[in-house]
C-alpha cells in the first residue's frame, strides 16, 4: 500500500457525476497547504477519476442520497485499489442544487461514508463553491461560472456573496439559454415584421429548427428547456461573428450582464481576482471582447485570471484543505458544511 | 319550436370551453349582415351560454376530438332544448392551437357535428381569429389579444397577418407573463445587489412567495409556469402605481413591444381601427398610460377602439357569418376553415 494523505473530490450536477481520487504529498498537514497552492488544490495531484454520465436522481427529498451512494462508493473502491492507495482523509461532495435540495445528502452521508469508505472528514458543498474553489482556490475574489445557467460567487474569505443562478425565467441573465432565448426572439421579431428582428438569425433558426412555426411545438414540450435555448446561443456568436448587429448586441447585454454580477459579488480592495469559469467561455471573441471590456468598467480594481482548474479540481481542493486542516473558504450552510466523525472499522 | 335561424359559438382553451347559442333575425341571409354590424355579430344575438372549467385535453394527435364533442354536443342539445330552437344553421369552433394542434378536429369535427346535431357548416378558428371577430368583427384593422401570453391580428381582409403569440420562452413580449417575469428578475438584481434592480418589487416578491431564496422551487416544477410569472403582473402594476420607476420601466417596454407587435399586422390605409382584448388590458392606467403614447407612436394612422366582445362573442359572429353567407374574414389554413356538408337525418 502506497502511503501518503488520499482525499476523494465529487462532482454531481446535470451532466452527470465525476470522481477523482488525489495524493498530498508527503509532510502535507496543518498550514502546510497555505500561501503558494495558487491553483488551490492546497497541493493535491489527482490520480485518478471516474465520470458516469448519468445525473443523479432527483426525488421528493432532494438529491438522492442512496443512489448517490451506490454508484460513489464502487467508483471510490475502484479508484483506490488501482491506485494502491490507503484509507481516504477526507471526501469532499459538490453537488448543484445542495442548498435547497441537499437534505437527505446532509442526513446520510457523512454516517454511510465513514461506515462503507471508512472516511473521518466530509465536505459538503454547492456546485457553484467548488467552481470557486477549482478556479480561484482559497484566494478571495469573484468567479462566474457560466454554462446554460450563470452564478456568480464571491467571497472575502469571511462570508460568501451570490448573484444571479436564479434559472433561466427569472434570471441567468447573460448565460448560455439567456443568449440563446434572445438570439430566438430576435429572429422571430424578423419573421413577423417587428422591430428588433435580425435576418440572419431567423436563416439560423431555419437551418436548426426548421420553420420558425414549428419552433414552439420543439421547445416548449421539452424537460430540457434551457438546454435547448442555451443550443442557439453558439448560432448568435457565428452570427454576431459574421457581422449581424442584433446578434452582436445580444453578446454585448449578455457582457454586461455577466460583469453586473460579477461586481455584485466581488469583494472590494485592491488587485482582487476574478475568473471565469464554464463551457460559455468558449463561446469565444464575440463574447469575450464585449466581457473584456464591460468587466473593466465595472469592476476597474479586479484582475480577470484564468480559472486553474473546474468544479472536480475544485472538490478536491476542498477536500485537501479539510484533510490537511487548511480550509479557509468560509463555512455556510447550503454553501459549505464539513463535518468531522471518528473513524470506525470498516464494515 | 321558435323559428329563425340559430347558431353555435364555442370557445376552447387554457381557461375552458364555452359554448353559446344565438339566434339570428327573421330574414337574415346572403348580404344582410354587411354594412352595419358594427359589433361583427351580425345581428347575431346570444340567447344562452355554458361555461365548462376544465380545458379540453390535447392529446398526441392534438386537440382532443372526441373529448371536444363529448362535451359539446350535450351542451348544445341542452342550450337549444331550452331556447326551443330548430336544427342550427351553422357551428364555429374557435381553439387555442387550432393551427398545430387542430388536425384531429379538422379531421372529425364536420362529420360527427352534422350526424350528432345536424349542422351543415362548420368554421374552424383559431383563437386569435375569433378574438379578433369579437373585437372588431369583420372589419379591416388589428387585434391585440393578450393576457398570460399575446399575440396581434391583423388583416386587410384578403389575408391574415400575425406577430408574436410565439409563448413564454420565445416571445409573447409584452403579455402578463412577460411583465410578470420582468418584474420577478427587477426584484432579484435588487436582492443580490445588481443594478437595475427595486426594492419595493423585492418587497411584494417577499410577500407573494415569501423569501426570494425559495421562488425557483415555487416556479420551475410548476407546469404554468408562464400563469406563475403573469400572477405577478399586479404586483409591478402596483408598484409603478405607487411611484416605482423600475416597474414603471417594465411597463412601459411592455407597452412599445405591444405597439410595435400591433404595428406589424395592421394593414396600411386611412382610418383603420385597432382594438386590444384580453385580461391583460384590465391591468389599467400603468400600462394603458404608455401603451396610448407607443401606439400613437407607432400606429399614428390607426384609431384605437374598444373591442366590441369577446372571443366567445367572436365564435357566434363567425358561426352568423357563415350561416347566412356573409364569411368576409379571410379563410386561411390554421386560422380560419370552414366546410358545407349537405344535411343529414340525425341518427
């Protein structure tokens, strides 16, 4: 058996559930992770990971935790034997959705994880926490993480400030389905003579949908609503790309959209960081010039920084700082809970 | 048995179906209706109603027929029963969907109505169509229906010209859904502290829904979902009402989306006439105040009118209209059909 300090990190959201087994180098303990971990893994090297597509369930109670359970445990075994690798220090769970639908995880996991995987120490998190923690660490400063939805998430390492992930009715303003559903209105503005419409766009929603009266009937009957919005929105870039103004002005509101949230959350003081996270931000220039600049407008004292690494890094992460007694991103309920449980024999 | 000419009118969608009766003067034929029927009944007048709450089922193939007709035929044996009227002359059916959804009422309607009831014309609408025969009858001009969602009318009367009616997610830009929605993100941005934000629509999402950390799970399993957003309609009414600029802002881009969408059908010539129908017109001075300004703006040759009824009102004209061989809408796939079948003896 190789030794060393062995943490696991989770990653659970929409796309599935992601793990990754990780070694701390040898001496790694109280302190020791502090100051250079500028990626934020407080040293940690992944070894190994596994990634099964299907989501887990959602039920009455939240999150299921059994069916989580049965399929993180096997995954975790696995990872452990082929690494030759000793009893884990720490497990740390991120999971979209933890805050309003993370009961039943908060009152089974930490029992059922010391019992199967014999593991002392548990985090807790939302999705949107260990994005932070993957991109920035335990730095303070903002991250946005942007795919079809948007959150952003700040911390001054006291407290955490959230702005926008409020889906994509009531919010998600600058997001993959907010410039997708924008990029379908202005076509259908074109189609029916109104102001505000963009021809291009409309031969788009042609070549991918069809007729734009077939559109509704492929949209609406549809669980995955915002994905499917969120579909259109590489049609605006190319759009915007090949010089259409409306769906070069989408990708601008989008910008500022994505810059308000961003400085609704940042901590103020000097050369703070802010980095940005997501499959939006490979939209690419249309998207990232109009950011560029509206991000130094309102947020003239942050630096944007390249997000070191994604959500599983980002679990890791925390399970490193929590297994080396190094864990500084604040502790909030539905943000970030650990708990601490005396180990027991394996069963 | 009373003599004259009797007629159907029906009325189907997300709120129910209605059924009305009229009955049609002494001599009324070919011709007579022209000219003076101001209120688009021709002459028709509404001798008794029923209302069903539940809306008819779609199933795959659409509409539900047979569920239709199971409740309509009852309604209409009642309805003519007690009025002491003869065999009707005519039968309109105007139904939310009619032109994605209407192609098993297409298929059965015209025969099943002449064997249960005997009728021997049956017209077909779409319901922004009988919305507009309510409003302004036959009349050239534009129709804006709008409520939870909205959609305008238009016709010169050689054609049908449509904008929006394209649903919660791709349009319906200005409906209660729409203005409710605007009105839920104006309270979010002042929660999580972005700009454009109000305070006092913050204020009555607390109220409403209770704390704003709990809406998405109000909102987003709910199937009306766009009937949740336009609940709060109301709420931004109000608070423009009471001083507030943002929601008098949301109001107000409600407003030019009205006016551009009615700008968009309505035909072009001298004193043409444009009515707006639907409960979201009952919203009041917060949004008739603006919408006054934008279609004038907009619209500077058309006159607004009152709409004369409603779409029930619409069905009856259409079912006169037919009936005594006046029909000067425009007949057009999806929005308006009608058949002449010879009689038959009622089995």
């Amino acid at each position: 058996m190789t030794s060393g300090t062995w943490v696991l990190g989770v990653d659970s959201g929409g796309s599935g559930l992601r793990v990754a087994l990780g070694a701390l180098p040898r001496g790694s303990g109280s302190g020791s992770g502090s100051g250079s971990d500028a990626g934020g893994g407080g040293g940690v090297r992944a070894v190994g990971s596994v990634a099964l597509a299907e989501p887990v369930r959602t039920g009455a109670g939240g999150i299921d935790a059994r069916q989580l359970l049965g399929r993180l445990v096997p995954a975790a075994e696995g990872l452990l034997r082929r690494a030759g690798a000793g009893r884990l220090a720490a497990v740390a769970v991120g999971a979209a959705g933890m805050a309003t639908l993370g009961d039943e995880l908060r009152a089974t996991l930490p029992q059922a994880l010391r019992r199967s995987l014999g593991v002392p120490r548990l985090a807790l998190a939302a999705d949107a926490v260990t994005a932070y923690a993957g991109a920035l660490g335990q730095r303070p400063g903002a991250v946005v993480a942007a795919g079809t939805g948007l959150i952003a998430l700040g911390t001054d390492l006291r407290g955490w400030s959230r702005a926008d992930g409020w889906g994509h009715l009531l919010g998600d303003c600058g997001s993959g389905a907010w410039i997708g559903r924008a990029g379908l209105e202005a076509a259908l503005r074109a189609h029916d003579g109104r102001p505000g419409g963009s021809e291009p766009l409309l031969a788009r929603v042609r070549a991918v949908f069809g007729p734009p009266a077939a559109l509704p009937g492929l949209l609406y009957p549809r669980a995955d609503r915002p994905a499917v919005l969120a579909s259109f929105a590489p049609e605006v870039a190319r759009c915007a790309t090949e010089g259409d103004t409306v769906a070069a002005g989408v990708l601008a509101r989008a910008a500022r959209h994505i810059a308000e949230a961003a400085a609704a959350v940042c901590p103020r003081g000097e050369d703070r960081e802010v980095a940005l996270t997501g499959g939006l931000f490979r939209t690419g220039e249309p998207l990232l010039s109009p950011l560029r600049a509206a991000l130094a407008e309102h947020l003239p004292y942050a630096r944007v920084v390249t997000a070191a690494g994604d959500p599983l890094d980002g679990s890791l992460a925390v399970a490193a700082a929590l297994a080396t007694g190094t864990l500084r991103l604040p502790r909030e309920p539905g943000m970030l809970e650990a708990t601490t449980l005396q180990p027991t024999t394996r069963i």
